[in-house]
C-alpha cells in the first residue's frame, strides 16, 4: 500500500502527494479518521480526492492511503430491504455504533455477514464456468429468488468444487475454480462501470404503475427511462412514491439523493405495511433504499446514484425487472456543481460543469431491457425526479435530462395548487413509448389507442376554448363546444386526478383504467348526440349520472370491472330517457 | 496550538484573513484573531494548505492589521455550552451570553454544526400541533417534528403570526415539557423586542433561550446564529426530552451573509450571486429538525424568510420550499384588504399533514374537506380572473356562487383575530359551513357518506344570502 500525505483541504476536496501508482477513482483512505474518499483528478504527484464524510478538524500532512481498486459495492443476498447511504454503508448497523446522529470514519459491512442462507446448488464438479453460468440459487425472500451468478470479471474455466446444497454465510466458499480462485455468495462491482449483459432489446412491455394519467396517457416501457421535473411542493416524490408502491416491476430500488430524510422514513415505515398486490407480500421485501439526504456529506451524493443503479443492474441480471426512483437527480447534478467549484474548473451554464449532459446520458443509458449474459430478460427502467429552480424547465437539467429520457412526465403548479393530484400535466408532457406499447393493450382493450387519442383531443380542444373562454366568459359558446368543456372536466376529476388515499383509488388496474375512460367517452358521445337533437346542456349536466361517473374511479373497485358494463348500460338508459323527454317536448 | 499566539497574517480581504502555514491546524478548527489594540475576534479555517491558512471571521473586521494581528488555533469547532441554566437566557450569535447574567455553568460544549441524523433513526412525525389559526390547523397542518417556513414580504404581520403560533400552539393528546427557541438574525431591535414582549405577555418567557444576532452585529456571525440556536433545540429536545419549537427569522439575511463570504472568496456563483451550495447549506439546518427513535422530545422549526420582491421563484424561497416540509404564503393581496393572517390559500402547503390528520388524530372528514376546500377556492381564482375581464354580471350563476364562496371563504375561514384560538373542531365545522354555500353536486372531493354526516343543510338562513 502506498502512502501519501495531505497537501490541501478544502472543504470536501482534498489534495495529497505521494500516493504511489494511483489510478482516477481509485478508492482512498484519508486522514486519521480513515474517511472514505475517491481520486477525481491527477496531475504529476498530486492527487485531487473527494471526500465522503466529514473531515472537520482534519489536519495538513496527516496520511492518505490508495487501496488501488475503484469504488464498488458488495452485492449478495441481504440486498432487499436494506437501508444503505450514497457510499452503501448500512444505517441500521451505524445505528448501532454512533446512535441516532452519523459520525464520520464509521464502517459496517454492506450485507449481513452472520446470517445463514439456504443454498442450493446449480452446477456440478466439473463443470465449466464462464461469465453468466448461473452457480446456484438462493431464496432471498419469499417473493425473490437470489440467482448467483459467474459476472463477466470471472475468467472462463472449469469448477474445482462446489459446495453441497446448506445453509452459509455470504462469506462462506461456495464454488472453487480449477484456476485456484474462490466464489462465494457476495461479489463486488465497481459502481461507476455498467455490469456487463449479452445485448439491449427494444421493449414492448409497459410498466404498469397503476396511475391513470401515466399508464393511459404517457404510459412507460420497461427498460424505459423517465423524467419527473417539478417545482417545490408540485409532488415529484409523491409521484414516485405512488410508482414504487404500485409499479409491476419485481425489485424497486429507491434512491434519495439529497431530499429530505423525513421522506425516506416514510417509505421504512410505510413500505411495510403495505402489500404487494401481485405478491401478497410485504412491498419493503422487494425495496432497496439509499438514503443519501440533503444534509447528509455532498460527494456521498454525487455517488449515491451509482451506488443504486449497480444494485439494479445486479438484479436485472438475475432477470428480473428492477425500477429505479431517483429522487432527486437535480441534487446529484448540484453535488457535481459544488466539487466542481471546488476544484476551480470552468463553469458551463449557471455553474454546472461541461461535463453535466455526459453524466446524465451515461446514467440515464444504463437502464433498459436487456439479454442478460445467462440469456435471460431483465430490464432496468430509470425514472428521475427533477426539481428545477423556480420550476422553470429551461434550466440546464431538466433541459440536458430530456435529451436522454422518452418520458417526460411535467407537473403543473396550477394542478398541484387546487391539489389536483398527479399534478402531471397533459399539456407539456409526453411519451415517445406509446407506440411500442400498443399491442400490449390490446390484448387488454382493443379500444385503448383510440380512447386515448380522443381523451387526448377534447383536451386539447378544452385548452384552446379555455383560452376564449378567458376572454368573453363560458356562455357565449354555443353548447356544443361547453360539452367540450364539461367532458374535460370529466376526465379531469374522474380519471386523471387519482387519491392515493383512498383505498380504492390508490391503484387502478389497467382494465378499469379503459373501462373508467369508456365511460366518459360514452357520455360524452352521447351528449353530442343529444344535443345535436336538441336537449340543452344545462339537462345534460344535471344528469345525476355524470356525478356517479366521476365517483365512479373510487367507488368500483378493481376486482368487479366488469360490473362497469352496467355502468355504461346506465349512461345510455338516461340519455334515452332525456331523449324521450327532450322529443315529448318538441311534439 | 492552544495558548500559543502567532504573530501577522498575509493579507486580510473582507471577512477572509489568510495567514502562514502552521503545523498541526485543522479543517474547520475556531481561530481566536487579536488585533492591535487587543480585541480578540473569532473565525474558523475554511482551507488549508502548505503554504497557507485561510480563516473566515465571525465578526467584523476594522482595524486588522497584517504586522499587529495574532492567531491562536483553538484545536476545537465553534462550540457552543449546553447546560440546564440556558433556558430563559439571551445569547449573542456566537452563543455568548448577552443578558447580563452570569455565564452558563457546564463543561458540555457542542459542536455547532452538529452531525446529520441517520435516516433510519428518525420517527416519522405524525403529532397534530393545534396553533388555533384555521388557515393552518384546517388547510396547513402543523405537525410535531416539521420544519414549515413561513414565507412573507416586507411589511407583511408574519412577526404577528409567528407569535401567535408560539401563543397558542398546542398537543390536543396531552401536554409535556416544551420550549422555545428563538435564533433573531439581521432583524431590528424592536422586532426582537415585540417577540420579547409577546412571549412575556403569554407567560412562556421563562422557557424561551433567544439568541440575537441583531442588524447591527457584523452580518457574518449571522452564519453561526442558527447553528447555535439549533444546538441548543437539539440539547433540549433529544437530552431533555422536550418539545421545542424553534423559531428563525430573518433567513433571508442568513442567506445574505452567505453571499457575502462566497464573494469574497472567490467562488463561481449559481443564481444571482448566491453559491451553489446554497441548497446544501440550508438542508444542514433545515434538516435539524425531527424526531428520532427512543427519544420524546422532537424539534419544529418555523423559520421566517421575507422574499425579495414578493417573488417565491427567488434562490431564497425556492430553495428553502424545497428541503422544508411545506409553506405557509403570505399574501399581499389578502393583507392589503384587511385580512389577518393573510395566508395564501394556494401555495401554502403542509407535506406532513397527510399523516397527522384524520380520523383518531383530528377528524375523519379532515383530508376531503381540506381537498374540496383547495379545489374549490382554486376555482374561485379562476373565476376572478375572468370577471376581472368580462364583469362579474357577465358570469354564470355557477360561477357567481362560487365568487360568493370565495369572498366568504376569505372573510369568514382565513380570517379571524390576532388573539382568536379556533379549536380544531370549530375550524372544521367553519369549513363545512362554507361549503354549504356551493351546491352539493360540486363536492366531487368528500365521498357522499361524510356529506351526510357533516354538510349542513340549506334550512340554515344564511345559505339564502
């Protein structure tokens, strides 16, 4: 191990001379204390490092040690459910050792390393191993299957020994190689490398996330990538929080970078409690958390995003579907803000550093649907809440982000003021992935493209007649076009707006979210008719049918969708009825 | 090292004094500086080198000198003494007795700047805070362990408000030990004295520690004055186990100051000159606020911000709204016609109030009646808008009731009096009555079981107004 000594603090930045052979992102130990830190930069002897943990009092010449291997992190079964911080030290066990406040130079291990898991198993003395050769299988929880699996660092050969179906600890040797080298059930991956995979595939598949302005309107494909930018307070976590809860993906890894910590106990104590519909498991038994909060040390949360997106990728390979929240993706680009100002270089725009774009391309690339090396299908699907100042989208994240997203999910501070939520608005958002999605619905609903570019059309014309509407009042529109106005409020309170806390609101399954539209729609054709036959829209509205449909989302439960075609049987019933009395009259 | 002085610095620019290299100074260490005429300053090292040490003053700096300055390195952060006796003193920014009293007699010092709370050891706040101001209890709630910023403008009562939420706030499930802590930063001596009297006046004096950093005290111990306060609210709340509420004001000139020390060290700014590390800065206090597991004491922070020009998207407000957990709004518009509080009904908002309202906690209708109460009064906006336009003969008779509601909602639910304490049950029914006036088929927000157990009926006389 070379040592090197300390030149220069400054804040979070560091400079040292005299770490032999050092490499860029070589892991370093800083200082007395043994703070953990990374090399950014390195000119001659001297070696610029970003610091993750406090370093008041920390003193000029003291050591700096380079453990010449790039930060990664310790991936195995004990991942689920875990709380980790940007540089995966466990909470919980930090907890333990320095109470309710964090204290900096504190280690714990990543992953439970006394805990004895049952393993069974995949190859044979023998056999050959290569990256992607599946060695056995773990049951991690009851809903999640730990495959372990040979990753592309393992060099091809043959197993020497493997270890007979039992329980071990993650550090126990489960397989031994002909060329001497031992397996067990943990492995490391440095976290700034993509893990490696056989191909990408185009996706067809929607993540279904039980939110109806998403799923219907700007729906998302798994192995997409999202972007959620809002000002304060517009629900950007709310939003993720609704998706990690209901979302059909296998695995959720949460990422809180930079926010709030009260949030983040949040999701501990509520993600417990809650159940997986489609398990009927607990949802924290298929959650990661990295909390890295706002208060918490700025580089941590430069990395933290590295840190959770390795983690799902980890799982992808394994073939299961893995989202990613990460919450907030503008914090991570202000920590890299910050080290760049600390380390003098030339701002771009507003401070951020040039490289910014590069950075959110490369994270926001590592999600997709991929072929894994075992040739299974996994897919990572990145969704990354923007918080731009001011909630003015022209500034440069939310601006760099849209390049590299297909998603774009805008909230509205109009929406989110009269708490109409998800605020997401239906003007400025959009979904390159609806396309790719279609034949999905229709296995669902046939009707689903169609409905959603009619609900998508009376709201645009309900935007333009608003405009007028500004300007001379509602009445001087002829009643054709206040039905426009009316059907939009419809679809606005009876199927975009969405309680999350109301039982039965809360998700919506995908063929209640047609049916709900279907509804509207009906109506809403109906009333044309009607009006073109003379009944006026002041009837119209007052049928008490179109109060019952907008309770509708919230009083029919998911399960009893088909109780719906009632529903619409009941539409047309008072619509008969008004044209009768609408033809009595003008008899 | 401690007890030794060096003599001269290198240069002295603004609040920034940069002096030799000295072995054995850390990063972030307390720095006594004494100048010629022998008045000793405090400062910390904000960066080292081989060559140099550059040391940020607290205090202001006339009269340094580069031959007649000497350092002393104090091998420790800027501490602040907790004891049992701080509670009902008055301190200085730095945590120096101001009062005339004897100094604090303990040996625990702090670190002021305190060490984040592990995510996984907080307690989820859920305790409702009744502060009698329907505005609040009803739309915005106060919960226990909540930092919730009150936003305002120059001129504006949000000195009043804050004094009446200290007056009146209250646990309805029982009461326990509490305390206020008041960190005053760039305000005037009679802002701080109104706040002295109000609390005299309400009889909680004796549990107040105020710390005082007033307009004339040099603008950069206005960077240390939270940090201080809010060891003390940490003391008292997780060593003590009390309730503290801790009340900051002005943040602006906090964040002013920072702006000023970021200047004069040269870094490059983000927006309109303030660094980019504003956000983090602001979450260090911010985020000091909470409770944590087996402890009963929590802390709740209500800082005070004026934002520049009335404007919410200025670095300040935006910032601050989005590590706090919500916003209570003053609004101009609403002060200038008479009503107090003038809480914004719009932008105001309490992210925790969804956990701490309902049923066992205030009232099972609580949640749908505020939403109906937000979407309505949101449509009473727009309605405004457009009679601003067209006159308001020219709107339909829907929207006619629903500026009726309007105005009412303004009059009769915002408003109420300095000293009036609603209890929670009377702002809700108050709400109920409101929106009594619209018609009962625009209530699509409260399911129709609770219309049935609480709307009340159109037999009242005042419906027919």
């Amino acid at each position: 191990m070379s040592a090197g000594s300390i030149t220069r603090i400054s804040g979070p930045v560091i400079y040292a001379q005299g770490l032999e052979d050092a490499g860029l992102y070589d892991v370093v130990k800083v200082g007395k204390a043994g703070l953990i830190g990374e090399i950014i930069k390195l000119k001659g002897d001297l070696a610029t490092i970003q610091i993750y943990e406090d370093n008041t009092l920390m003193r000029v010449s003291e050591p700096v040690e380079c453990l010449h291997r790039p930060l990664s992190v310790a991936l195995g079964p004990g991942l689920i459910g875990s709380i980790y911080d940007g540089i995966q030290r466990p909470l919980p066990v930090l907890k333990s050792l320095s109470g309710a406040f964090l204290a900096p130079g504190l280690a714990g291990e990543p992953l439970d390393t006394q805990k004895k898991w049952h393993f069974v198993p995949a190859i044979k003395e023998g056999d050959p191993i290569a990256p992607g050769t599946a060695f056995g299988i773990i049951k991690e929880t009851d809903s999640i299957v730990h495959r372990l699996i040979f990753d592309s660092l393992v060099p091809a050969c043959t197993a020497a020994t493997v270890a007979p179906e039992g329980d071990y600890t993650i550090s126990a040797t489960l397989v031994k190689s002909s060329d001497g080298k031992e397996y067990t059930a943990m492995s490391y991956w440095p976290v700034r490398t993509p893990r490696t995979f056989k191909e990408k595939q185009v996706t067809h598949e929607p993540l279904v996330t039980g939110l109806r302005v998403i799923d219907v309107l700007f729906p998302i494909a798994k192995g997409g990538s999202a972007a959620v930018p809002g000002g304060f307070g517009t629900g950007k976590t709310m939003t993720q929080h609704a998706i990690a809860k209901w979302c059909d993906a296998d695995i959720i890894v949460y990422i809180g970078c930079g926010e709030r910590g009260n949030e983040m106990t949040e999701v501990l104590t509520e993600f417990p409690t809650l159940i997986d519909p489609r398990t009927g498991r607990s949802l924290m038994e298929r959650t990661v958390l990295i909390a890295n909060t706002s208060n918490m040390p700025v580089a941590a949360r430069e990395v933290s995003i590295y840190t959770g997106i390795t983690i799902a990728e980890y799982y992808r390979d394994m073939g299961y579907h893995v989202a990613v929240m990460a919450d907030s993706t503008s914090r991570w680009a202000e920590a890299l803000r910050e080290l760049s100002g600390r380390l003098e270089e030339m701002p771009a725009e507003e401070g951020f550093p040039a490289y910014l774009p590069t950075r959110l391309a490369e994270f926001y690339e590592r999600g997709g649907m991929v072929t894994t090396l075992e040739s299974k299908k996994g897919s990572v699907t990145i969704i990354g809440a923007v918080s731009p100042p001011g909630g003015d989208f022209s500034e440069p994240v939310t601006q760099h982000t849209k390049r590299f997203v297909r998603c774009f999910w805008a909230l509205d501070r109009d929406l989110a003021n009269a708490r109409h939520y998800p605020a997401i608005s239906w003007n400025d958002s959009y979904s390159e992935y609806t396309e790719d999605l279609i034949a999905y619905w229709d296995a669902i609903d046939p009707s689903w493209d169609t409905l959603r570019s009619r609900t998508m059309e009376i709201l645009k014309k309900e935007r333009r007649l608003a405009d007028i509407v500004r300007l001379i009042g509602p009445d001087a529109l002829p009643d054709e076009q206040r039905l426009i106005l009316l059907t939009a409020d419809m679809i606005k309170n009876g199927f975009l707006q969405q309680s999350s806390f109301d039982k039965v609101d809360m998700y919506c399954a995908p063929p209640k979210q047609t049916l709900l539209l279907t509804c509207i729609l009906t109506f809403h054709e109906l009333a044309e008719n009607a009006i073109k036959s003379g009944s006026p829209l002041l009837k119209i509205s007052a049928l008490p049918i179109r109060e019952k449909l907008i309770r509708l989302k919230s009083s029919l439960e998911n399960e009893k969708v088909q109780e719906g075609q009632a529903v619409i049987q009941e539409i047309r019933t008072a619509f008969a009825r008004l044209g009768a009395a609408q033809g009595a009259v003008s008899a | 090292m401690r007890g030794l002085e060096y003599h001269g610095i290198l240069r002295a620019d603004g609040p920034i004094v940069i002096a030799e290299h000295r072995e054995n100074v850390g990063f972030s260490e307390l720095v006594s500086l004494r100048d010629r005429t022998g008045e000793d300053r405090l400062g910390k090292v904000v960066d080292i080198s081989e060559q140099a040490i550059a040391v940020q003053l607290f205090s202001e700096n006339t009269g340094i000198s580069i031959d007649g300055s000497w350092i002393e390195y104090l091998e420790k952060p800027l501490t602040f003494r907790v004891g049992d006796g701080i509670v009902g003193r008055i301190f200085n920014g730095l945590g120096e007795p101001i009062d005339g009293y004897p100094p604090i007699m303990s040996s625990d010092l702090r670190d002021i700047n305190g060490s984040p709370i592990n995510p996984s050891a907080r307690v989820y706040p859920r305790d409702f805070i009744q502060t009698g101001i329907s505005a609040i209890d009803g739309m915005n709630t106060l919960i226990r362990g909540q930092k919730l910023p009150i936003f305002s403008g120059n001129g504006l009562p949000h000195n009043r408000l804050a004094a009446q939420i200290v007056r009146q706030a209250k646990v309805l499930s029982g009461e326990s030990q509490f305390a206020i802590v008041f960190a005053g930063m760039g305000i005037k001596y009679d802002v701080a004295r109104f706040f002295i009297d109000s609390f005299e006046k309400s009889g909680v004096l004796a549990r107040v520690v105020m710390f005082l950093s007033l307009a004339d005290s040099p603008s950069i111990e206005r960077l240390v004055t939270p940090r201080t306060a809010l060891t003390a609210a940490e003391y008292l709340a997780y060593e003590k186990n009390m309730h503290v509420l801790v009340v900051m004001t002005d943040m602006t000139n906090y964040c002013e100051a920072l702006r000023e020390v970021s200047a004069a060290r040269n870094e490059v700014p983000s927006r309109k000159g303030y660094p980019g590390y504003l956000y983090s800065d602001l979450a260090s206090l911010y985020e000091r606020a909470g409770k944590i597991e087996g402890c009963e004491g929590s802390i709740t922070q209500l800082p005070i911000l004026s934002m520049p020009n009335d404007d919410i998207s200025h670095p300040i407000p935006d910032l601050t709204g989005y590590i706090t957990e919500g916003q209570i709004v003053l609004e101009r518009d609403l002060s200038q016609r008479g009503i107090y509080p003038p809480i914004a009904g719009l932008p105001s908002l309490s992210r925790l109030m969804k956990d701490g309202i309902g049923e066992g906690m205030t009232r099972e209708d609580h949640r749908d009646l505020a939403a109906q109460l937000f979407s309505a009064y949101a449509y009473v906006r727009s309605v405004r808008d457009l009679a601003a336009i067209i006159g308001e003969e020219e709107l339909s008779d829907r929207d006619k009731v629903f500026l009726g509601f309007g105005d009412r909602f303004e009059r009769e639910f915002l408003a109420q009096g300095e000293f009036e304490n609603r209890s929670i049950e009377q702002t809700l029914d108050l709400g109920w009555k409101m929106l009594s006036i619209l018609p009962e088929s625009e209530l699509v927000r409260i399911p129709p079981k609770l219309i049935e157990k609480y709307l009340p009926r159109a037999a009242e006389p005042e419906a027919k107004e």
